[in-house]
C-alpha cells in the first residue's frame, strides 16, 4: 500500500467514527464538485477541528479570510450560539455564490454572510463597521497575502483569540528561503510575523491526509 492510500485510509477512518457528514455536507460538496470548484477546501476532520476549536473559544464572533465553496464555513458556523456571527471573505463572485447557497441549505444563512471582493479591500471596510472582536479567525486565502491577512486578524482580534493559518508547509517548499514563488514568500512571512510579533504565541503542524502533505500555523493573541 503506498503511502497515499494509507493517509487516505486512516483519514476515511477517523471521519466515519469522529468527524461524520450529514446532507448538508454532503451537499456543499456536490455542489462545489458540481460548480468547478477546485478541490482545495478542508477535509471533514479538519473541518470538525475548526469546529471543536470555536467551541473550546466560546467563540461568538469568527473571521473566515477564503470561502470557496462554505464547507469550513459550514463547519465553524454550527459552533456558534444563536446570536453568533460569521464573516466570511471571497474574492470570486461565483465561488461566493456557490457558498452562498451552501449556507442557506445548511440553515446558517442567519449567522454566516459571505462578502465578495480581494479581502485586502474587504477587511479596511469590515474594520471601519467597529465590529465585536473575532474570537476565531481562520486563514485560507490566497498564500501571497499570509502575513497581511495575519496583520488584519491582529487589528479585528482581542486577547485570547486564536488565528488559524492553513497550508503551510507548501509540500515542503516553505523550508526555501531563497524562493521568490509568492505562495513561498508569502506564507514564510507570516511564518515569520507570528514569531517575532510580541503580541502573538504560536506554532505550526505538519500534516498528512487526503490531501497530502500539508500543515497548518495557529497562533494566540496575547495581552
């Protein structure tokens, strides 16, 4: 068995006993699949930690920065209580209107709103509106932006708060410090950003999957 069948076994078997799907799922799913979506969004079991990491937040306020389809926006919003809110930021108009729909057949469309637009214009706007501070914020847009994205969750969070940076290891390509592909300079200044910044405590996993190699940055706000 080659390595990737394996990481695709054990992720199938975590999923069926700890992160199962349900219709809503599974439909945002086939409608991304149905759309042409790329196949970038999370997995089931690292959807079901986004969401078990807003429930440990008692999270009331979360910051999405990259919809796609809604799938991991489906996946956080169902942690939040009635009154939560969830922002999710799209650059793609169609990818948007895909999410979109997801939402609403989720029943979330009450608590999540997809905003269209590049989020370096989106989050100036949102931060103009003096919203409740993002308990949660969760990165996953384009990687180029990483430490930009990070400097905003800074500004939008409070004390406690938790950022989420997704893809980070760039099939270990983060490690070349002479790369000048944005998806590397972006992601290593972030990396980068979290270290040094006196305000923020964190750390990055490597993760294997049905998605491959990968990992991710998490990262607490500090008083």
């Amino acid at each position: 068995m080659s390595d990737s069948q394996l990481w695709d076994d054990v992720d199938a078997y975590f999923t069926d006993h700890l992160a199962p799907d349900d219709e809503a799922l599974r439909a945002a799913l086939r409608e991304n699949e149905a759309a042409g979506l790329p196949h970038i969004a999370v997995t089931a079991a690292q959807g079901k930690f986004l969401q078990l990491l807003a429930e440990v937040q008692g999270a009331r306020h979360i910051l999405e920065i990259g919809t796609l389809g809604g799938y991991s926006t489906i996946w956080m919003a169902r942690a939040l209580p009635e009154d939560g809110r969830l922002i999710s930021l799209e650059y793609n108009a169609r990818h948007a209107e895909v999410a979109t729909r997801n939402i609403a057949r989720a029943g979330l469309d009450r608590i999540a709103e997809v905003r269209v637009g590049p989020a370096l214009e989106s989050l100036p706007k949102l931060a103009d509106e003096n919203p409740a501070p993002f308990d949660l914020v969760f990165i996953d847009a384009d990687k180029a932006n990483n430490a930009h994205y990070v400097e905003w969750a800074l500004r939008l969070t409070r004390t406690g708060s938790l950022i989420v940076l997704d893809n980070v290891v760039r099939g270990g390509r983060v490690l070349d410090a002479g790369s000048t592909e944005p998806d590397i300079v972006g992601t290593r200044a972030a990396i980068e950003l979290i270290a040094s910044h006196p305000r923020l405590s964190g750390t990055a996993i490597q993760t294997v999957g049905s998605k491959g190699y990968d990992g991710f940055a998490v990262a607490r706000v500090l008083d």
